[in-house]
C-alpha cells in the first residue's frame, strides 16, 4: 500500500478503502491474501487505528474482506468478481456516454483508437 497521497477531499478511511479495492482490483491482492493488519497500517501511514479499522469494517460489510479471528482480514472469493462488475457498470454508465461523445465530435474512427499495427 505504498505511496499513498492523502487528499483533503474525502475522509482518509474512505481514501484508505479505495486504495485496498484498487489493490483488488489491480491483482496486488487475491481472493484468499491477508490485508496488512490495522496496526501495521496504522504505524506505516501515521493513522489511528480506528480510521483503518474503519475502512476495513467497510470492506468487511461490503463482503469484499472477511475476518478470520486471530488470523486478521482476507480478500474473499468473490470480491475481484464483484468489484470488476461495479467498476464495468460504473464505467458503462457515467464514463462511457462523455469519452463517446468526445470521440465523435472529434470524428475519430475505429482505426484512430486501435493501437498502431492493430487489423481488425
């Protein structure tokens, strides 16, 4: 989880969350690793404790990570599945309609936005 910028836009364990779902999502971490434990978290960013526990409570109840008691918090089977599928959606839904219309009021073609080399 290094290199972490803090923003003063949104609440640190709100920032800390999204970075472990982009650790999921990038495949840094997979269903079954273990997450850093709070307190290491904690020590390595200069965080209270409750702030990541904060954030892994909402992971947990987002059932993206489970709590193996005395063991720490792990990614579940299913959570990279899931996450996939919310980031497509929201991709599809509020990305997608602004870069298509971009493309077509700049009428670039198929060609224009495969990379060079590529045949169709």
């Amino acid at each position: 989880m290094s290199d972490i910028q803090w923003s003063d836009g949104a609440p640190i364990y709100r920032q800390l969350k999204d970075r472990v779902i982009a650790m999921m999502l990038d495949g840094i971490l997979k269903p079954g690793d273990a997450l850093p434990s709070v307190r290491q978290v904690a020590a390595e960013y200069q965080l209270n404790p409750i702030t990541v526990s904060r954030a892994y409570q909402e992971l947990a109840d987002e059932n993206l990570v489970e709590k193996r008691r005395g063991l720490g918090m792990f990614m579940t089977e299913e959570a990279a599945l899931k996450l996939r599928g919310n980031e497509r959606e929201r991709f599809l839904n509020d990305e997608w309609p602004g870069v298509l219309e971009r493309i077509q009021r700049l009428g670039l073609t198929m060609k224009d936005l495969l990379p060079p080399g590529t045949t169709l």
